[in-house]
C-alpha cells in the first residue's frame, strides 16, 4: 500500500464564484455575527486596558448570560418548538426583560469573578503570570460549574422571534434579526464609548489605565474602577448574550463560550486591544473576514481564516489596526 493515496476532491477550495456570488449575503450576515464578537470583545478590551490582564474568564461570563437568557424565557412560560404568536409590544417587553435578566447575571458573575478569583492576587502584587493562570482556571471552573447544573448538552432552543425579511441589499436579503443585532451592537458601544470618555466615572477608569499610582494620589478609588470596569464588561458580555441566543437559539451550552471567547478576544487585538473603537472595528471585520473565507475556502475554513487574518495584520501593525490604548482615549 503507497502511504499517500489520490483523493477525489482538494483538500482546499479556492471558489472566487462563490465568494462574488454570496458577498453580499456574507457582507450581511457577517456584520450581525461581528456585532457579537464586538460586544464581547468590549469586555476583554476594557479589562486589560485597566489591568493589563487578558481575563480569559470572560468567554464564561458570557455563557453565564446565554443560560440566564434561556432560565428567562423558560421562566416566562415559553418552551422549545413553534414560535409564539406575540405582539410587536410583547416581543419587545420579553426581549427586553431577558436582556436585562442577562446583563444582571453576567454583570454579577464579572464582578464576583474580580472580587474571588483577582483581588487577592492584587493584593499580594502577584506577577502577570499568575493573573494569566488564573484566568484559565477560573473559565474552567465556571464552564465544569455550569456543566455539573445544566448537563453536557445544549438547552433546547427557544425562540421568540423568527427571522423575517425586511429588505434587500443588493440582492442580499437583510432580516429583522441582522438588524436588531448590528444596531444594537453600535447603540451599545456608543454607550460604553460616551461612559469611558465623557462621565466621570470613565475618566477614572482612563486615569487608572494610565498610570494607576497617580490616579490614587490624585484621589481615584483604583479598587472601585476596577470593579466598575468588570461589571462594564459583564453588562455587555450579558447583551451579547441575548442577541447570540436570537441567532442561535440553542447556544445555551457549558462550553459555548469557548471558540467565540477566542475570536472576540482576537477581534480586541485585531481592531487594537485596550481601544473601544478597534473592539467594534476588530469585532465587524473578523465576522465578515469569518464569512468571505467561509465562501471562499469552504466552511471548514471559516475558524482557520480568521486566525490567519489577524497574525498577517499582527505581522505589518502588532499594536492591532487602531492601537491606540484605553489610557489615551481622547476627552
């Protein structure tokens, strides 16, 4: 027997047809996904930006908020199989109360999180190394927790809303659900972006992202920033949650966080980690990066071509596309 044997198909594809065929159906939908990585990415950019801590953890805050948003709808009466008749109004007031139920929970977690697993170390001026390690153990210990509640498989999907066209865009079909989570994905980071420059509470966290020991003697509360900045992260980790739950409603899985924690945290180093603006930019780029790979390479390459993405930019500009950090945001 030769060791190699001929194969019936490439192991790679390289469909340009394809790509232009489906570009704007990936444009579309790939600004939706990258909407979610942003959220999420948010969170790891605001967290190192304060701490230099790559919080690793918060692939799991996430999930925490994916089964907070199902417990909700579950709560609410509703179950798996056919979508329920509602009203515009009900629609919005179940989502809204999910989303808020989401954000409360992952907000919480973050918080306990900072407080259980990152204080102490802190407090002790423990090296990076041990935050880092920390981190890792700290995600595994909240996916096993989950996985010892809610068992190894994913929740039955419930869903309140089905995708529905609204309109074309260049022959793309664009739904209610790509809408409702690119814009609620723009909404959400100007309103992280308007909280860390134009209150009071963000310029304490920019002051601590600076330089810490000054922002002290100046009278900043560091330990109280720090919280804030996790519980910032948690709210949005939490919202990202519900809108990844109406992409896909049976998300709500113990180790679901895992592969999108990844690429939103590569979406914070592509777009620049530690900056509000590259988090959104890292985030819709590498969804519509993931998407036009996926056409052109096949769908096995979706993950592979990301990746690959983000080491060429890393090769040409390592601080990421923006690169400018959270301690020098503009006022």
């Amino acid at each position: 027997m030769t060791p190699f044997l001929a194969q019936s198909e490439p192991w790679i594809s390289f469909d340009v047809a394809g790509l232009a065929e489906q570009f704007w159906n990936n444009t579309v939908d790939g600004l939706a996904l990258g909407g979610i990585y942003a959220l999420v990415a948010l969170g790891y950019t605001l967290v190192y930006g304060v701490l230099k801590l790559i919080n690793f953890a918060h692939s799991e805050v996430f999930v925490v908020g994916a089964f907070a948003t199902w417990l909700t709808f579950y709560g609410l009466g509703f179950r798996s199989g056919a979508t329920p008749v509602l009203s515009v109004f009900e629609i919005i007031l179940f989502l809204a109360i999910a989303c808020l139920a989401a954000m409360a929970v992952s907000g919480g977690t973050a918080v306990l999180l900072e407080r259980v697993a990152y204080r102490p170390l802190r407090k002790r001026n423990a090296p990076r190394l041990v935050f880092l390690i920390t981190a890792i153990g700290a995600s595994f210990a909240i996916q096993q927790t989950l996985r010892l509640i809610f068992g190894l498989n994913q929740q039955p999907q419930i869903r309140l809303l089905q995708p529905e066209p609204l309109f074309k865009l260049f022959g793309a079909t664009v739904t209610n659900i790509h809408v409702i989570l690119f814009v609620a994905a723009v909404l959400l980071w100007f309103v992280a972006d308007y909280f860390v420059n134009r209150t009071r509470l963000g310029r304490g966290i920019r002051a601590v992202a600076q330089d810490p020991d000054t922002a002290t003697l100046m009278g900043v509360n560091k330990e109280r920033v720090i919280v804030i900045t996790f519980l910032v992260g948690g709210l949005l980790a939490g919202a990202a949650a519900l809108f990844y739950m109406m992409r896909i409603p049976q998300g709500a899985i113990y180790n679901g966080g895992f592969l999108l924690g990844i690429k939103a945290f590569t979406a914070a180093v592509l777009g620049g980690i530690g900056n509000l603006r590259g988090a959104l930019l890292g985030g819709f780029l590498l969804g519509l990066v993931e998407n036009y790979g996926q056409s052109l390479f096949g769908g096995e390459w979706k993950d592979i071509v990301a990746f690959v993405v983000l080491i060429v930019v890393l090769m040409f500009r390592p601080t990421g596309i923006l690169g400018e950090s959270l301690g020098k945001a503009r006022v």
